[in-house]
C-alpha cells in the first residue's frame, strides 16, 4: 500500500508520511525545482526579452487594455498614438486594427495547448493588421512551429515560474521566469514595468464577476473558441480567486512601487479599488476624436 510497483514509495504516499511543518518547505522546493526544469528548457526564448528593456525611448506611461465591459463605453481610437498593451481575446474589438496596441499578451498555457479550438483562436489573432508585438507563454513556440503561426509577426515569449504572485515574492524580469498570475492583466502590468514605464493605467479590468456569477461578461458578446468558465464555478470557489487575485494585485503594486512605477485605474466602474482612481477622458483630453462610435 503507497508503493508504486517498484517498490518506491509513491509522491503521494511520501506526502501523507511528511509531517505538516514540513509540508509547505517541501511543497516551496518543488515549486522551485519545477521552475528551474522549465527555465532550463526554455532560456533561449526568454533571452531576446533583454532588448525590450531599451525599445521605448519615452516612457513617462502606457496603458493596459483588459477586456471588461466597461470598454464599450470608451473611445479606444485616442489611444492609437499611445504605447498600449492588450490581453487575450482583445483583437475582438472592431476597432483592434486602429487602436493598433504595441503589444498583445497572454499568459496562460492553455491558451498555446494543441487543441483545435486554440489553434482556431490564434489564427485569428494572427490575422490582424499591425505592428503588435505579441508575447506567448513559452510553450507555445512549438504549437507555433507546427502549424506556422505568426509567421512575419513580431513574438516573444515568457515563462510562468511555479511561485505565483500573491506569495508576496514578485519576479518580473521577463528574461527569466516571472511570478505566475492568475489573470493576464496582472501579467500586462509586470511587462509594462519590465518596459520600465513610469505611469501605468488600467482599462477594462471591471474585475466584478462576483455581482453577477453566473455570466461571464466581456466587452464583447461570447467567445465561440471558449465555453463560459466562470459560470460553472462554485461562487466559494469564484471568492477565493477573487481574494488571490486582489492579493496579486496588492503584491504587484508594491514591486512596481519600488521601480519607480505607479498604477492607476482608468477603468470606468469595477470593483478594482487597490489603485488610485482616474478618469479615462481627462487623460486622453485634447486627442483628435476619431469618426467612428464606441461599441454599440
């Protein structure tokens, strides 16, 4: 009993026999030799990340573009001349090719899997018309490989460690691995500091899925690549990721503190209240307003 059929001992057999203190040094060291199997694997696609450190000769700030419903209701084109950095599924928006955002992130490996559903999604993602520089988890340079995604597209890659951000233990150097996150915009804002802005401004990031649980709400309608995840959640389960989220945030806060770098919310509404609060409008005031509505 607990021995696998060579006569070891199994992993699960030997964390039932550990004694509890030494559960979470156990659990830290593993963690870490995880990390380090992976950065190993993975150093060549991290390295070119050096250059990104000196790309932006101004970089007084940028904003984070998240994908919250609150977007509807902002004119995005003014921000076509300002150093932009947007999440996931963004590229919905009929507006993506004007906007035209410096960089588009991902962060999570489910997102770079070898799944027909994935593949789709990127290939629509490819499909836009800019000079965006896209940055992938690093598993996904072989899913890109083989099928010949992003072809003539600027990409780099980062690795999320096994640490993750709310431990209090924030990593952000994307030449290495970075401190897992549990949502891509907290990802934005460690690429935003690794790009050394000084003041960065978050959109989007509505962050009140627990006022209504059971729909997944977006700037835009549904995502036929993807099923509704949050509805199926238990709401225990969507308050405890709210309460590691907002731990994430508080964490990434103080690391960007400490860089000389300052987030600020300009998301209109939400329940995101770990930021100063700003308005949208008066940071863009004066821009050329272009001819086309805001989202219907």
């Amino acid at each position: 009993m607990g021995n696998d059929r060579s006569g070891r001992l199994s992993k699960d057999s030997l964390t039932r026999r550990m004694p509890v203190w030494l559960k979470p040094l156990a659990q830290a060291v593993y963690r870490k030799y995880l990390t380090a199997v992976q950065y190993h694997r993975y150093q060549h696609l991290l390295l070119p990340n050096r250059e990104l450190r000196t790309r932006h000769a101004d970089r007084r700030r940028c904003f984070v573009i998240a994908n919250g419903p609150s977007i509807k209701t902002q004119d995005l084109t003014l921000l076509r001349d300002e150093t932009t950095i947007a999440v996931n599924s963004f590229h919905f928006h009929p507006e993506y090719a004007r906007i035209s955002p410096k960089y588009h992130i991902v962060v999570d490996p489910l997102h770079v899997a070898d799944a027909p559903n994935t593949v789709a999604w990127l290939r629509e993602l490819e499909k836009m018309e800019t000079s965006t520089t896209f940055v992938f988890p690093a598993q996904g340079a072989a899913l890109f490989e083989k099928y010949g995604l992003f072809k003539g597209k600027t990409v780099r890659y980062v690795l999320l460690s096994e640490q993750r951000c709310g431990t209090g233990s924030v990593k952000g150097d994307l030449a290495r691995p970075i401190s897992g996150v549990q949502c891509v915009s907290v990802g934005a804002v460690l690429l935003a500091c690794f790009l050394g802005f000084q003041e960065i401004y978050l959109l989007g990031c509505d962050h009140d899925w627990l006022a209504h649980p059971t729909v997944d709400t977006h700037f835009y309608d549904s995502n036929p690549h993807y099923p509704d995840l949050i509805s199926s959640q238990t709401y225990e389960i969507q308050m405890e990721a709210m309460l590691e989220l907002w731990r994430e945030y508080r964490h990434v806060r103080e690391f960007a503190l400490a860089r000389g770098s300052r987030i600020y919310n300009a998301t209109r509404g939400g329940f995101l209240d770990l930021f100063p609060r700003v308005t949208y409008e008066k940071l863009v005031e004066g821009k050329k307003r272009d001819a086309s509505p805001v989202l219907p």
